[in-house]
C-alpha cells in the first residue's frame, strides 16, 4: 500500500492508524500546493481533488476521504482501531469521524488555514470552530476515548486537529480536556513516531 501525505496535514491521522495497526505502507510525500509526488508525478492522477489522504491499495483499488481511509485501515488492522461492523459503536465511530471532518476541519481548521483566506474569513472559522471544541470537550470529560474506551481512528483524526489548532491561532486554553486528551494521545508509541517522523520530513527540503 501507498499512502500520499504531506507533513501535519489531515493525512496524518492515516499514517498513525498504520502505525497503530502495524500495516504495511510506504509513505509518499506530496507538495500540496503544486501537487507534485516526490520522485516525480502529480497526485491528480490517483485522486481527482489533489489532496490527502489518498491511499493506493493495489492496481485497481485506490481510497480517498479521510473516512473510507481510516474506516478501511482500522477494517484492515482487525479490531483493534475501530469497533466491529455488527456494534452500535460504529455507527458512533461514524458520527464522530463526520464530526470531526465537517464541523471541525472543514468549518474550522481549512478555512484558517487556507493561504488565499481572507482574514474576515479566517476569524470566522477561528469562531465558528469553538462550538464543535465545545461539544468534543464535554463528549471526553471522563473518557479516554471519542468511542467506546479504546483508541480508534477517529481519535486519530481528532489528534491531528487539535495538534495543528493553535498553530492556527486557534487557542484551546478553554478546553483543558482537549488538552489532557491531545497530551495523552501523544504518549502512545505509533503517534508519538508519526508525530516525530512528520516534523523530520517538514523539515527536510521536498525533492521535486
Ligand atoms: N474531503 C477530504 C479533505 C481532505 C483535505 O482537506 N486534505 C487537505 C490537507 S488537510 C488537502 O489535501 N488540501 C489540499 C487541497 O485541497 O488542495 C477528506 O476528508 O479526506
């Protein structure tokens, strides 16, 4: 399997779901903004919006959206990151991985970090992004985890928002459970890797 990603953005969730499963991937870098593969090629060819994450499966299966990746991935790593088809808790682990697409990082985190956004646009998505905050803040008060009480991928998709908010000016002072949660998340061995081997890669010049 191939995974295109780019340092800290949302792909980041997928990349600690096959860390946490112990999934075989190799990691692909995209520069976002043109588009271009490291090695050459341009991300349009294995998805239509030019965006991660994109997931190639083999020659004739390619998965893009945030939920069919991370959905097939936790399928892929048996139970361990999402609950069985069968349970109730799936239909919450959809609702939660819906909630933290939509509301939190398409209503709140794009719009702040969109380089053609004007500020007007910007600060209304820094506002419009606090009623979500609030709704996770009070889901997690008492709880480990966004389903059941094990980590699952949505988790993972709502680390990496609120690991790359503040870097927003998306301030989470108000929400010390957000906090707790996010700190504590980074305690785990598979995200604390992704975490690490992400920021090298930033770091490092794309090689066109
Ligand atoms: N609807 C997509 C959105 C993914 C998305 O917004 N990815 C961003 C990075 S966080 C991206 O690739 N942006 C580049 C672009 O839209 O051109 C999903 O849920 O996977």
């Amino acid at each position: 399997m191939k995974l295109f990603y780019s340092p800290f953005a949302c792909s980041l969730a997928a990349h600690i779901a096959c860390r946490e499963a112990g999934l075989e991937v190799d990691l692909h870098r995209v520069d976002l903004p043109t588009k271009r593969l490291e090695g050459g090629g341009d991300l349009h060819t294995f998805n239509p919006m030019g965006q991660v994450p994109t997931l190639v499966i083999d020659d004739q299966h390619t998965l893009v959206e945030n939920s069919a990746v991370l959905t097939y991935l936790a399928d892929r790593a048996g139970q361990a990151l999402a609950p069985r088809a069968d349970e109730f808790a799936r239909y919450e682990l959809t609702r939660w991985l819906g909630f933290v697409g939509t509301e939190i990082h398409k209503k709140g985190l794009a719009p702040v970090f969109a380089p053609d956004s004007p500020d007007a646009v910007r600060d209304h998505a820094r506002k419009a992004i606090q009623k979500p905050l609030g709704v996770v803040e009070r889901h997690l008060a008492g709880r480990e985890a966004l389903v059941g009480d094990g980590f699952t991928v949505a988790d993972a998709y709502l680390f990496w928002a609120l690991t790359i908010a503040p870097h927003g000016g998306i301030s989470l002072e108000e929400f010390p459970t957000l906090r707790a949660y996010q700190e504590r998340l980074l305690t785990r061995p598979a995200v604390r890797a992704a975490v690490r081997f992400e920021r090298d890669q930033r770091e490092r010049a794309f090689a066109a």
